[in-house]
C-alpha cells in the first residue's frame, strides 16, 4: 500500500476519535444540565484540553501530509477538508464545554420547569453529527446532505425554547438569570448544529466536488425574518 | 518574479479586501443598531453574499495553489492560514449579519435605555480586526499578540452588559425581549472577538512557527467561573 494511503487512513481514524469525544461531550453536558450532575458537567469541561490537543495533532498531521507528500486531486481535497472539519470539531467541543459550564451555574440558580426542548435539542445535534461522522466514512453524499435538512429542527426547537423561557421572565423576572441561561444553552447546541452542517457540506464537496455552500441562501427570507422579530 | 509568489500576493490581497469587507460589516451594523437605522441593517444583509463569495474564491485559489505549486515551509504555512482565516473571517460576517438582524428586530421593540457598551464593543473588535490584519500584512507578531490581550477587554465589556440588561428584565419584564436582543448582540460581538482571537493566533503560528493556542488555559479557572454563575 502506498505511504500515503497510510497516512490518510491514520488522518481518518483520529478526525473519527476526535467526533467521538465530541459526541460524548454533547451527551454528557446535557445530562449534567437535566440532572444537576456537577461531577458530569467538570467531567466535560476537564476532558475538553483532550479534544483541543487532537486538533492540534491533526492540524500538524495534516500539514506534514501536504509538505511532504505533495497530494493531488482527492487526496488534497480530503486534507483541506481535515482542516476544516477539524476546526469544526474542536468548536463544538468548545460549545459542549460552555453547556457543562451552564449547568454549573444553573445549580446555584435552581429551575422549577421542566427541560422539555434541551435533552431533545442535544440528542438531535448528537444525532446530526453521527450521522456526518458516517456518511464521512462511508463516503455517502446523500447521507451528508440529509444532515443538513435536520438542522431546520434544531432552529425550530431553539425557538420554541426561547418563547418558552420569555414568558417565564416575563411572569417571574427573579427567573430570568436561570432563563436566560437555558436560552444560552439552546443557543449552544443550535451553533453545534450549525458546525455540524458546515462538515456535512465539507463532506459532500469531499465525495462530489461541488461546494454547496451558501447555495440556499435567501436575503429577502433574511430581512422578514428579522423584522419578524 | 516566481510564479508562486505573485499568486501568494493575489491571495494575500484577496483576504485583506475580505477583511475589509468584515470591519466594514461590524461597523454599519453597530450603527445601524445605535442609530435605528433600518437602511443601514439592509445593506449589511444584502453585502453578505459578497463575502459568502470571497471565501468560497479563496478557498479555491488555496487549493488550487496547493495542487499545482506543492508549496513547502513558509508559502505552506502561508496556505494553511490563508483557509482557517478565511472561515473565520466569513463566519464574522455572519456574525455581523445578525447584529443587523436584531438592529432591524429591535425598532419594533423600542428600548429607551442608552446603548453605552455596545458602540464601545462594536468599535473595540473593529479595531483589534484592523490591528491582526496589519500584523498579517507586516508579518509582525508582536502586534497579533498584542490582539489577544484585547479580547478580554471586550469580555468584560459584554458582562457588564449582562448585568445592566438582567436588571432591566427584572425591574420591566415587558422590556425583556428587546433587551434578550441586547444581551445577544453583545454575544455577537463577543463571538467576533473570539474570531478575531483565532487569527492573530494563525498570524503568530505563521510568522513564528509556533502553535499558540489553547496554551493559557486553565480547566480550574472555568469551573471557577461557571461556579460564580
């Protein structure tokens, strides 16, 4: 087998290792959240300098590929798009890190209501990025592109959640730290699925070549929705 | 004159105009919050494409330059910067896109209270963008260091925004919205910082050779932090 060949199934396996820590770092900060489990929530956020030190891994493995292997056509592509999707990664395990960080202070701040939209919001981004994780395995466009259709659920979840948590503020301000904690949180995980979309398009200019970025993108729906309000 | 370095020349003015195009963006939207200037949030929304478009050529133009020039040491860490830069440049135009969602959202929630940090942080990453691309553009690290120590000014900021926005939910709960706005706007710059903090540490790794991330933090320092709420 050629060195290089090697080299970018090493490359695969740690970018792979690396969403796994992420996945779990999902999981773990919002069950920490729904049951008040600081030891889970300092778990994430101790574990998360792991998951900043595989990027910095990948991003020298990957650099090392492209100075010393001179990869053309695929090979190349897949190296850029390692940059990139790592960078991705090692932002959402940023975002998971800042959810464990919530649920630290909303123990100091206690919330009677129940979490109804969050454990199904974190389940969702975890799911998204499985899935990604698999079609970039498995080289499947089509798997890929049904990632990103499921970030409109995340939206709309995040939206339920912060009309939920205004008129809570609303009908009881002494709530509104804990509120707009929670509001935080959806915030988080819905920038998780944002990451999580922007792989899904990594993936799918990695198997295809085409760049589907920004093709979906309306100014007009932007302005009504923000007048919306 | 190499080849290669008149391509690296193109790109390297490719991603200053992009900057440019960015300070730009935080400006108008900054203003066009300040001064309920719907106008002014539209035509943030409608440039956004433009920079949608910038990444996606420079993009190109990096792999491009890595297929056909096989780059090694400088011009190849030069490439490697060049992408990540690129996304977090598009990312802060995003993000700055959203401030001018919320500035057109927030004239239909009037909000009386003066805007007295946001103009200061709005201004504040402007100007660390400006000083990270001199850095860039003089490949002098010092200066790219000395953008890492503004972020926490502009982290500072935002928190004392926080405060005077959760007083104003608490004391006129039906201002909550506009001021949730706020305190999201506030993230938004916030977010650019963070951005900004990424590419003065690429222009460091670039110039120096030396991978500065990730190396002041302090996993104790953060649960603290979560702890005070």
């Amino acid at each position: 087998m050629r060195q290089l060949t090697v080299e970018l199934a090493e490359l695969n396996e740690k970018l792979l290792e690396m969403g796994g820590f992420v996945a779990t770092a999902i999981q773990r900060s919002s069950q920490a959240l729904s049951d008040h489990n600081r030891e889970l929530a300092e778990q994430v956020i101790r574990e998360e300098p792991r998951i900043n030190q595989r990027e910095m891994e990948i991003d020298e493995l990957v650099t090392r590929l492209l100075a010393l292997r001179q990869p053309v056509a695929r090979d190349l592509r897949f190296l850029t798009a390692a940059l990139k999707i790592n960078t991705d990664l090692e932002r959402m395990g940023d975002l998971a890190m800042h959810v464990a960080e919530r649920a630290i202070s909303l123990i100091h701040h206690p919330f009677p209501q129940r979490l109804v939209d969050i454990p199904q919001m974190a389940s969702l981004v975890q799911s998204m990025l499985l899935k990604c994780l698999s079609a970039f395995v498995e080289g499947n466009a089509d798997l890929a592109r049904s990632v990103l259709a499921m970030d409109d659920e995340v939206d709309a979840a995040r939206d339920a959640a912060y009309d939920r948590m205004l008129r809570v503020m609303q009908e009881n301000p002494a709530q509104a730290q804990a509120a707009i904690d929670l509001i935080f949180v959806t915030r988080n995980l819905e920038r998780i699925g944002d990451h999580v979309t922007n792989i899904a398009e990594d993936v799918v200019f990695l198997i295809k070549g085409v760049d589907i970025r920004h093709s979906s993108e309306r100014v007009e729906d932007k302005i009504a929705s923000a007048d919306r309000g």
